[in-house]
C-alpha cells in the first residue's frame, strides 16, 4: 500500500544518476560524510546549467535540508565538502538565470502583469481544464508533489531574515498553509488526498526520479532562495508569484479535476486554494512585499529578480508539459 505522505517515516530513496554529477552525490551519500571528493568548478562549469544532471545533483543536496533519504546520515547536511560541491551548482544555475533575466523589471509593474488573465488562455491549466486527459492529470500531479508533499516548507527559512509587517505578513499566510493548527487541514496533507484520488503514491519524494529537468529546476529555486540570506528579497518574490497566481490556476484545476471525475479530494485540494489564494495574493502584495521594501528598499531588484526567475522557469516548464501531452507522449523523465 501507498505510505502515508504525512507519517514520520524518512523512507525517502535516492533516485538513479542521471550523469557525471547526479552519480557523485549519490555515489558520496552511500559513504560516510568526510570520506569523498565531489566533482571541480571546472567540471561543474562544463555542465549544462538547466540540464538533468545539474537539477537532479542540486535536488540530492537540497532534500539532506528537508527529510533527507534512507539510510543516509543526517550529518551529511552539513557536510563541507557536499557544501562546496552545492555552492557551485548554485553559481551556474544563478549565472545562466540572471543571463537570461538582465533586466527582471520593477517589482509592482511584475506583479500586476500576473494578474493579467488573458482571453484566449493557451497555459497548462486551461489545456487541463479543457481537454485534458486523465494520464495528463496524473503526470501533472506527480511532478507537483515535489512542491506539494513541502507546501510552504521552504518559504519558512525567510522568516527569521524579515521583521515588522513583513514578517506578520508573512506568518499569517504560513499558518493557512500549515492547516491553521489542525493536522488533517495541512495542505501537504490535503495534497497526499489529491494523489491517492488519482491512483498515485502519495509518499513523500515519491516521484523526485520521474520529474524532468524543468520540474526540477522549478523546485530547486525556492531552496536555494530559502538557504540563503543574501536572496531572502528573491524569496519573498518567489513566493508573490505562488500566491498571486494560484487561485486563478487553481480554479481551473478543480474544474479540470470535476470534469474527468478524478474524486473528492483531488477537487477539494484545489478548490480550496482558489478563495484561501485569493486572500494570500493580497497579503503578500500589500504587507510581506510592501512591508519587506519599506525596510529594505535596496532589495527591490532581488524581489523582481525572483518574480521574474519564478516566471520564466514555469513557462519553460509549462512549454515542456505541452509540447509533450500535444504530441501524446510522456511529459517525465520516465513514465508512471
């Protein structure tokens, strides 16, 4: 039977290499920490910064900050040599996003843009929402729960780094997030329903092994936001994108949930992220942003840079999802 998304079980397994890169990590993690050298910046810089390898080696590292993997000591989270190692996948990761964002923009003019629903459109949602198949759902579902099955985890390292109305700002959105102090409303849990509705393991990191490049990517943004201090402003932009443009996602996410009968709990955990988002994307906008920039006005471009990095990793993603389903192939690194 499927493992519970929400037990103390740390059953995470560390998925197959994917090259040079993701095979040291996985190769290090089997060894005691201390005991191994991780690849150069000269092979690191030679590696494709989007690419499989990369995000699947970045991903390892990260998930040692989360619930970490079977078998795996937990000391190697701190493990200098995995940091150095970390650190450099970072610096190419970063380098390519702020080549190809030089200019990210004004951080209200970016908000407001997202707010824009177009008439006629053509994203991942309203493709779900209008002829999505089950099969679509299903593989949309188990690349979410990268994110999902950790709903809000990383989001919470910015808190320490912000005070003042930010920081409220920024609790009262978390503690939706979290359930509101009741275990079954948390929405990792609500999302472990959703999975088990549409036939999926609703165990945590299930599907860290399937999820492509883009997924990954997408992921591993919000950690390396979250770690480190010096990018709390682009965090707190990250998280703007989420919450401004989720309710309207979400909305057609549950209708595409009803239409193919997925099951109660799939439709509900949408369906309650279209009014609770909708609450957010205000609190976010006018007490963490604003909040954050009143203090901090030297970190606006860092706001917009993570907006504008968040952006164009998912339309990159969303390209991905249909160019795959249209062609009726798999949108995963390997299928369900």
């Amino acid at each position: 039977m499927p493992r519970s998304g929400e037990g103390k079980d740390r059953d995470v397994r560390r998925p197959p290499a994917r090259g040079d890169l993701s095979a040291a990590v996985v190769s290090a993690l089997e060894r005691p920490p201390g005991t191994v050298r991780l690849p150069d910046a000269r092979t690191v810089a030679a590696a494709d910064p989007y690419g499989d390898d990369l995000h699947l080696a970045l991903a390892l590292c990260y998930e040692l900050h989360y619930r970490g993997f079977d078998a795996v000591p937990d000391t190697w989270e701190w493990d200098p040599e995995l940091l150095r190692f970390r650190a450099l996948l970072e610096k190419g990761f970063l380098g390519a996003l702020r080549a190809d964002l030089p200019r990210p923009g004004e951080v209200t003019a970016l908000l407001d843009g997202l707010l824009v629903e177009p008439a006629d459109g053509t994203g991942v949602s309203y493709f779900l929402r209008d002829e999505g198949e089950l099969w679509h759902l299903r593989e949309y579902a188990a690349q979410r729960s990268l994110y999902h099955l950790k709903e809000a985890d990383p989001h919470l390292w910015v808190v320490p780094r912000l005070w003042g109305q930010a920081k409220a700002g920024m609790m009262a959105v978390e503690y939706d997030e979290f359930g509101a102090g009741r275990a079954e409303r948390v929405h990792a849990r609500l999302f472990a329903g959703l999975l088990a509705d549409l036939g999926l393991d609703p165990a945590y990191g299930h599907y860290l092994g399937v999820c492509p490049r883009q997924m990954l990517a997408v992921n591993n943004l919000m950690s390396l936001f979250g770690l480190h201090r010096a990018h709390r402003g682009a965090l707190v932009g990250h998280f703007a994108w989420v919450e401004v443009t989720s309710s309207p996602g979400s909305r057609r996410l549950a209708q595409a949930l009803e239409r193919l009968d997925a099951g109660p709990a799939a439709v509900h955990f949408y369906a309650e992220h279209v009014e609770a988002d909708a609450v957010h994307e205000q609190l976010v906008r006018h007490q963490v942003v604003r909040g954050l920039l009143r203090e901090e006005p030297a970190l606006a471009p860092d706001v917009a840079f993570g907006i504008a990095a968040t952006d164009l990793l998912e339309e990159r993603l969303g390209a991905h999802l249909l160019d795959a389903w249209q062609a009726g192939r798999t949108s995963l690194f390997a299928p369900l």
